[in-house]
C-alpha cells in the first residue's frame, strides 16, 4: 500500500465532509469524494464548501447518490481505493420523525450498496460516521459498552442499523471497521439548521432565538477540528494495524454544557446583550444530555480534544463573519 492511498469520502461535500477532504489533502492523500447535494439544506453552501478543494490535483468530486450500484462500482472500478469514510446520510434528528421511509432508504439502503460494492471491489477498510443519537435518552456518561437499544428517532435507529450492517460484513467479509460515534459537532462549514449557527445568524441579526423547551438540556459540544483529527487517526490506525479490526469509539469533547451556557458564550463572543427568547414546546427525538466517555478514543486512537467550547465559538464565529465578508 503506498505511504498514503486513496480515499473514497461519501457525503464530502457537507460540513464534516469538506472538512475531512481538506485535511487528508493536506496530508498528501488523494481524495474521492462523492455527494448527491441533498436538498435538507441549501446545494449552493456544498458547492461553495468544495470550491476551493476542486483547485487541487488530488481531488475528484463525483456527484451522486450512494445508492447508485452502478455509480459506485464505476468508482471502485476507476480509482484504486484504499479506504472508505462513510458520511453520507440523510441528517436531521427532528425531520426523521416525520419521514421516517426516506431516512431508511438513504442511510441503510443506501450504507447497504456500499458496502455491497466495496465487497465486489474487496476494499476492506472502512471508517464510518456514527451518531451519539444511538445511546438513546440516558444521564451520565456515555461509554461503548452501553446497550444501546432504546433509540427514539428514525435517525438514530438508522445509524444504529448500519453499525450492525458493519459488524456483519465484518464478520462474513473480514471488513475492517470502526465506528466513530460524534457528538455535537460544530465550526467552519457547519449546516445552517444546527444550534450555533442558527443563534449566531439570528443574533446577529437582531431576532429572537426559539428554545425547544428548556435550556437546561446539556450537549457534549465537540469542535470540527478534533473530529477531523479522529477520523485521520481511523485510517492511521486501520492501515497500521491491518485486520481484524471492528471497533465502535465515541468523539467528543468530554466537557457538556448546558444550553443556557452555550447562549451566554454566545452572546459574549458576539457583544450583543438583549436578545428575545421564545420558550416553544420540547421535541420529540432529542435526548436532554449527552456526555462522552472518550477514554477509549484517548487509547486507541491517542484522541485528545484541543479545542474549548470558548475558543470553539470563537472560531466558528470568526468564520461566521468572514463568510458574511464574502457574499457581500
């Protein structure tokens, strides 16, 4: 295998995605990245997340949906793939409920045609973007070992499905697995549905923010750039390691805060100080905390976080404010 190889990366063109492709880019792999431009959000921030990465010789973008046989085995079949990161789902927790049908036909179906198609190509090694939302609504720590049968949204139970999917093909087709379980993930590229970037939008713009509610509910609010660091220490690990190998880890930060904390550090790193709050009724599918155990994360995968909460705002927020900059 050469120093670095090639990686197909599905769903590269969102927010975690982008990201991911630019960092591996950075670190001399040559990239494959493939997004339909799913319309949960606006097509035009993907194109503009990808922008800049289409300048590079290392990366190909491929539009389409991964439950396209046909597209992936064109794929596996011109470009000599080494590893697969597995990103591409249909998001939203709250938007599962009311469509439960399309989050299964895209996340299982959709995971299950890819994995068919790595096994025809025999690509073996598989780094895949796995949920908090799989532990349910629980208190306390949040550690692998947990039985985790008490989903309470299609998204979750989706993301939990394809965990299992993987351990199969792990076990009938010696794949290569490890599921990396994120929390809250947050920063540069962020979807514009998801807390900080929808309260900093409208703070800065003067309008009340809506809480589903109370905001005592805590998150384990986990930087971009430490999940970035996770998934290239997935590849290290399963090209240094080799076979045999099906973990599940939790990405986080290790360090929840309440929501209410999250507004006033908000507030803070913006200047602004009167805001409206419309209190609006609690949603069905969101846990009230989560908290990681990332002890497994620091072992294997020598996982520390090294963005703060503090500084994480801070950073999203410069990024927040150039974009603003830019489309002016």
């Amino acid at each position: 295998m050469p120093k670095t190889g090639t990686i197909l990366v599905t769903g590269g063109a969102g927010f975690i995605g982008s990201n991911l492709c630019q960092f591996l880019i950075d670190k001399s792999f040559k990239v494959v990245c493939l997004d339909n431009f799913d319309d949960f959000y606006s097509e035009e921030i993907k194109q503009s997340n990808i922008n800049d990465l289409l300048k590079s010789l290392l990366f190909t973008f491929v539009k389409g949906d991964i439950r396209n046989s046909t597209l992936l085995n064109n794929i596996f079949s011109k470009h000599k793939i080494d590893f697969v990161v597995h990103l591409a789902a249909k998001a939203g927790i709250r938007n599962s409920i009311f469509n439960p049908q399309e989050y299964f036909d895209v996340n299982v179906n959709g995971s299950i045609c890819l994995l068919e198609a790595m096994q025809k190509h025999n690509i073996k090694n598989l780094v895949f973007s796995s949920s908090s939302s799989v532990y349910g609504n629980k208190n306390g720590k949040l550690v692998e070992t947990e039985i985790c049968d008490n989903q309470i949204s299609p998204y979750a139970v989706s993301k939990r499905t394809v965990e299992l999917l993987n351990y199969n093909y792990h076990i009938n087709s010696n794949f290569n697995v490890i599921n990396l379980r994120l929390f809250s993930v947050y920063g540069k590229n962020q979807r514009p549905d998801l807390v900080l970037y929808k309260f900093i939008n409208l703070i800065s713009n003067n309008q009340p923010i809506e809480i589903y509610g109370n905001a005592d509910t805590t998150r384990d609010y986990t930087h971009i750039d430490d999940v970035v660091n996770a998934f290239y220490s997935s590849i290290e690990f399963l090209k240094t390691n080799g076979s045999n190998i099906y973990e599940t880890i939790n990405i986080g930060n290790d360090n929840p805060i309440s929501l209410q904390q999250l507004i006033d550090l908000i507030l803070k790193t913006t200047k602004q100080h009167d805001i409206k709050i419309i209190e609006a009724k609690a949603v069905k599918g969101e846990a009230n905390n989560t908290h990681s155990d990332i002890n497994k994360a620091r072992k294997l995968l020598n996982y520390t976080p090294s963005v703060s909460i503090e500084n994480g705002v801070k950073l999203f927020y410069d990024w927040y404010e150039s974009k603003k900059l830019q489309n002016k």
